[in-house]
C-alpha cells in the first residue's frame, strides 16, 4: 500500500489555528484535508442549528410555503409522495408529519412491491379521485413529467422537491425545490432529499411562529467617515438579504430628497441598533425637520442574547463566533443583520418547536447518511445533531427498532451506516417498503413494535437473499470484468431479484474496485442498479443511453434506471463502447492510504478521542481520520477469528501506553514473519472505540504495517 501525507504549508496551519482557536494537529488536518476557507472550517468546528443555512434561501421554498398555508386555509387534501428508500421515507415522515402536527388534511404514499420510482400515474389519478388539489413529492419528482403533466389537468397542483440531478427540461410544476436546478443560487448542492424536506419545514414554521414572515424589514445604521457620515440600510425579506444601499453624506450640503434614501425606505419598518443616535445623526446631516420612524431593536435582542446588551456593534463584532467564519472583514451593518437574524431565529421557536425540530433532524440524519450525501457543509450539522438526538431521545418509531437491532445502548455513527439503514431499507428490498413507513407514522407502541420486528426479520432475509443471489451471479460479474475491459461489471437475468440491485451492483464495486451495473428481469422490463468507485461519475454514462430507459435517475456514485427488454442488448452493446473510453484515477491502480497527520509517541493518548470525535460523524467525502506512527514496539500478538483465525489483535507500546491493536486478514503475514513480537514497527491506522460489558475502551484499527 502506499501511504500519502500530502504536504502542507505551516504558515497556513498556524493561521488556522490562531483563527479559529483550534490547536495545531487540528488545523494541520483541516489543512490537510483541503478544508481552509473559514465558509468550510465552520461546519467542522460549529454544530449549533443556527448555523444551518437559511431555508428561504433555496429557490422556490417562500413559494411553496405560500401554496401549502393556502392549502391549510382552505382544507385542501394533501398528498405527500415520497420515494420507498430511507431517504424518501424519512422526508416523507418529516413533511407529512408535519402538514400532519399542524392540522391539515394530509395523506402519504409511497411506491409499493413492483411500483417503479416515483410519483405514478395511478397515484395521481387516485389522489384526484379524492379530490385532493396538492400534491408534494419528496426525493423525487424532478423526472416525472407526464405524471405532472397529468396532474395539472385535473386540477392539482404539483411542488417538487428533489435532490437528484435534473434533466436540462423540468416537469411542468408550479413550484420546484432542488438546490442542484442549474441557475439555483442555494450555496450547497448536496443536500439529501430528507434534507430538502426538512429546509422546507423549517421555513413552515418559521412562517406559522414569527410575524416577520413575508416582511420587508430595513436595518439601518449610521457611521462617522472623516468629513462625512455613511448610512447603510440592508433590505431584508424573510432573514434573507435582498438589497444594500449605502449613502456617502457631508452634513449640510443635500436634502434628504435628493438621496436614494426616501424612494429605498418607503413603507418600510426601520430598525436600528440605538436609534436615538442615528436620529441625531440624521438631525446634524439633513436638519431638525427630518423624522425617520425608526425602532430600536437593540433592547429586544439584548433580553434575547445577553452577550450583545449594552454593546456597541463594534464591540460585538469582537465577541460573535459568526464573524471570525465570514470570508470578508464584517462591517458594523453585517454585525447588525446577523444579529437580527440569530434574535429573529431564537424568537420563532418554543420548547415544542424544539422538540418537534430534534424530532425531524434525526430522520434527516439517517436519510443524508443512507443516501451517501457528502458529511460537508450543513448536511454535517445535520447528521452531528441528529446522531446527537437519537442516541439522547430516539424518535418512538426508532426507538424500537433500535431495541430490536440490540442499539439501545452506546452505537457509534458507523452503526447508523451498517446496522440501522440496512434495517429500513429491507423493507423495500423484500417487496414491502409500507412496514418500514409505517414505522415512522403509527401512533400505538404495540403496533409499532411489531412493526420493528418485521423490519428486523425481513433484514435477515435480506443477508440471506443477497447471499445466495451473488453466489448465483459472482461466475457471471467475473465473465463480464474481462468482457468490458476491467472497465465495467454487469450482470442480467431473473434470478436477481429487484430488491437487491444496488446490493450486487455494490458487491461487485467491492470485489473488482470498477463500476457496476445489476439488472432484474420480470414481465419484459429491465430494472438496474449503478454503483461506482470512489472517483467516476457514472451519471454521464447514464446519459449517454438515456435513449434506451424508460425513466433514470441518481447520484455521481449511485443510480438506477429502467427499460424495456427488447433494447437490453442495445443498451449492452453500447456499455461496452463507453468502457472502452473510462478511465480511472491513478489511486485506484494502486491501494492508497490518504494520511491526515503523523502522530508522536505521546500524541497516542487516550484524549486523541476529543480529537476523533470533533470530525465525527464519518462517512461520504469525511472519511475517518486516518495516522501514521513510526517505531512502535509489538508487545504481544494473539490470533482471532473462527472458524478460521485470519486476523490480529496484537499489543502495541507507545511509551506511556499500551494500545490494543486489530489488525484484519493479517495473520498469514505474521505467520509468515513479515513482523514479530518485539519488532519496532511503522503503522497506518484509524482510532475507535470498543464497547464490551458497559466499558468503553480506545483501541487502534490497523491499515497497513511495516517493519
């Protein structure tokens, strides 16, 4: 293996870490792992929901938000269409759940046993059957366009929201939510669809608690400038800045008429961070005369943020966390717009819409991580505080499927990946993702517990049907490995049933580190799955036989797609074209370990936890931190595994302490004296923790060792 510490510059590293008040090791890794601009280092080193980004800033939610009050005022019916995965359940969950809590007449639904993705024509037209005139599709919907097509003509409106990668033509809906559209403005892409659910929550809320919703509010403040006096004035509609307009006045020399001030400020509440001094600087610039109905804010959010009473804008600007993470120097009126902005968020939430909000995170959490979202940006406070929540006050449905997976103690975020999502998703996997919706929406713990049950059931057929379908289909993905050039694997036939697709499409990825497609075959159409390797995009492939598909969607790393049996060998012809021109990174040809930081003897200590646990939780595009140390000694060396015992739990001395080490598929090197007892050793590894009888104990996870 090839162990790569990629260099760095100090200077970068000490100017991370006086900062942002991180210490050296972690700004090394920030550094080190391209995370250098304060817009980046902020989602690492800050958690708090309030750094989530606003969700009136993600085209076509103030809109959205409109329809469904107006549907709420009117007792419209409802319909919640959402995708069978833990993605699409979860959204489903938090947005029906919601329209639920809040009194509207609101039904969900989600496609069942052989029900293609997404929203359907039968699911249209059975919803019109009952009248219903609103339709919400979460994490789906951006392909679906006879079916909103359909939906318009007979009189029910349609708002999307999706997270997958739209087509360059958009169904024909009234509103459309999906932070990858093509000219959206939202400064972060990846959100998962439980994501985008759960933005468009927040902005309900916001609308139904706070009477700043739909208002134009003005910050203003004034400012000496040698001569002259500045007044800035920032517009402002629902916490999101629309318009700026600065004024550079010599007291005395214009009337107040003959500024942009009275056309900007007309009809508008003004408020201001001590207004008697702004009215006496607007006094010394334009006369006695002028009156400018301002309000002062300043008393309000000192009740609210105690750290800011009393305070000058300046002097706030010293103390904000916010503004050592903005990309520009602050001015006193970005002070004053984020302070409003934090007073206004903290006034729109009571301890109900916090407990409803904790509620809603951990669902997004488990979707953002199923759905292999990038734990970047916000998607990281997201999974953060939902873990956070769930581990603390686990949502009613979750909390019994976690007794029913054996979770109800200490889980780590791994276990969220492994143990928790795979429960869910056998549900759809085995023909019947309703049990696992179900989960999320019954009300009585009895059923809901047998619901739980019949998750974990159905999850070990699932480990058994997987199985058995890849020891049927393993001889035919190492015929097609050599028929796409090492390029591709692709296995076919009726004996792979369509739940588990992705499954042996991702087993493949394992075995031959090259993408892989699965397809099931029943009643003449063709259902597949796409995994890829770490760094190809198979969405490009997708398009390039999007003639042949029924509909396609998904990710850079995963997609699915349907078609006709009749165009299969077409489309196989013509995978076979595409192989010919992939290429891969060079750190696929050979296994490389990416290093974040080499640790000294006595760096390896128990408190290296605080550190590991800062970047938590791991996962797509935040992989766990991984270290090298040089010349540890190997104390002791023990085999294990059953039946056969292939790995290594050995005992390594660091100085002051003694770590327990695994180290996986290693014993034929030990055996074969690669290493031995006593050796001094260099060692790539991760650190976790291990949970055995109620103790928790560090140990390390060796990747790779060299004598």
């Amino acid at each position: 293996m090839k162990w790569d510490k990629k260099d760095i510059s100090q200077e970068m590293v000490k100017e991370i870490s006086a900062k942002f008040g991180c210490d050296l090791l972690t700004a090394s890794i920030l550094a080190r792992r391209g995370i250098n601009t304060p817009e980046a280092i902020r989602f690492f080193l800050e958690d708090d929901l309030l750094s989530l980004r606003n969700p009136f800033a993600l085209d076509g939610v103030e809109d959205a938000v409109e329809r469904i009050l107006a549907a709420k005022e009117e007792g419209e019916k409802v319909l919640v269409f959402g995708d069978s995965d833990v993605d699409g359940i979860t959204a489903t969950a938090i947005l029906a759940g919601f329209l639920e809590k809040i009194g509207m007449d609101v039904i969900w639904r989600i496609p069942t046993a052989d029900d293609a993705y997404g929203l359907s024509m039968k699911a249209v037209e059975d919803f019109a059957a009952k009248d219903g005139t609103l339709i919400i599709t979460v994490d789906c919907g951006i392909s679906r366009f006879a079916e909103v097509k359909r939906a318009n003509e007979l009189s029910i409106d349609v708002i999307v929201t999706d997270h997958h990668e739209p087509q360059d033509e958009l169904p024909e809906a009234l509103v459309i939510i999906n932070p990858k559209l093509k000219n959206s403005t939202y400064p972060f892409r990846n959100l998962a669809g439980c994501g985008v659910a759960f933005k468009l929550v927040c902005a309900l809320r916001f609308a139904l608690k706070s009477e700043l919703y739909g208002q134009e509010i003005c910050l203003l403040n004034t400012r000496p400038a040698n001569d002259a006096w500045i007044i800035e004035v920032a517009k402002t509609r629902n916490l999101i800045v629309t318009d700026i307009l600065t004024e550079v006045i010599v007291p005395g020399r214009i009337a107040i008429s003959d500024t942009r001030l009275p056309v900007f400020l007309q009809g508008q509440q003004i408020l201001c961070w001590d207004a008697a001094l702004h009215k006496q600087t607007f006094v010394k610039l334009f006369g006695k005369s002028i009156e400018i109905a301002m309000m002062d804010i300043a008393p309000q959010i000192g009740k609210m943020i105690p750290q800011a009473a009393d305070q000058s804008l300046l002097r706030i600007k010293e103390l904000s966390r916010i503004a050592k993470y903005s990309e520009k120097e602050l001015g006193e009126l970005d002070v004053f717009v984020n302070l409003f902005v934090s007073f206004a968020k903290l006034c729109a939430k009571n301890t109900a819409d916090t407990e409803a909000e904790n509620a809603d995170i951990q669902l997004a959490a488990l979707g953002t991580i199923a759905d292999i979202m990038p734990l970047l940006d916000e998607n990281r406070i997201i999974a953060r505080r939902g873990i956070d929540v769930l581990k603390k006050n686990p949502h009613p449905g979750l909390l019994q499927l976690l007794r029913e997976l054996g979770l109800t103690g200490r889980f780590e975020a791994k276990d969220i990946s492994w143990k928790i999502c795979p429960a869910i998703n056998a549900a759809r996997r085995m023909g019947n993702a309703q049990i696992a919706a179900n989960l999320f929406f019954e009300k009585n713990p009895k059923e809901r517990e047998g619901f739980a049950k019949e998750l974990a059931s159905m999850n070990e057929n699932r480990k058994e049907l997987e199985e058995d379908t890849w020891n049927i289909i393993k001889d035919k993905a190492f015929k097609s490995f050599d028929d796409y050039k090492n390029k591709l694997t692709i296995v076919f036939g009726e004996d792979i049933p369509k739940g588990v697709t992705g499954l042996m499409a991702q087993r493949a990825v394992r075995c031959f580190n090259v993408p892989s497609i699965a397809i099931s075959i029943n009643d003449n159409i063709c259902t597949g799955s796409v995994r890829s390797v770490k760094s190809y995009n198979i969405q490009p492939m997708l398009e390039q036989c999007g003639n042949f598909f029924i509909d396609a969607g998904g990710h850079k790393a995963a997609g699915g797609f349907s078609l006709k049996l009749e165009y299969l060998d077409a489309f196989l012809d013509r995978l076979k074209d595409i192989a010919e021109t992939i290429e891969f990174d060079d750190e696929l040809q050979e296994e490389t370990i990416h290093v974040d930081a080499e640790l000294p003897h006595d760096f390896i200590s128990p408190d290296i936890l605080k550190l590991i646990d800062m970047f938590e939780p791991y996962g797509c595009d935040n992989e766990p931190l991984t270290f090298i140390a040089k010349k540890l000694t190997i104390k002791e060396v023990n085999f294990i595994g059953k039946p056969e015992s292939k790995h290594l739990k050995l005992t390594l001395d660091t100085g002051k302490y003694k770590w327990p080490a695994l180290y996986w598929q290693s014993a034929d090197r030990f055996t074969n004296k690669e290493f031995d007892v006593n050796d001094k050793v260099d060692i790539a590894f991760n650190i976790t923790r291990d949970y055995f009888k109620g103790n928790e104990t560090p140990q390390i996870m060796i990747l790779d060792l060299k004598r």
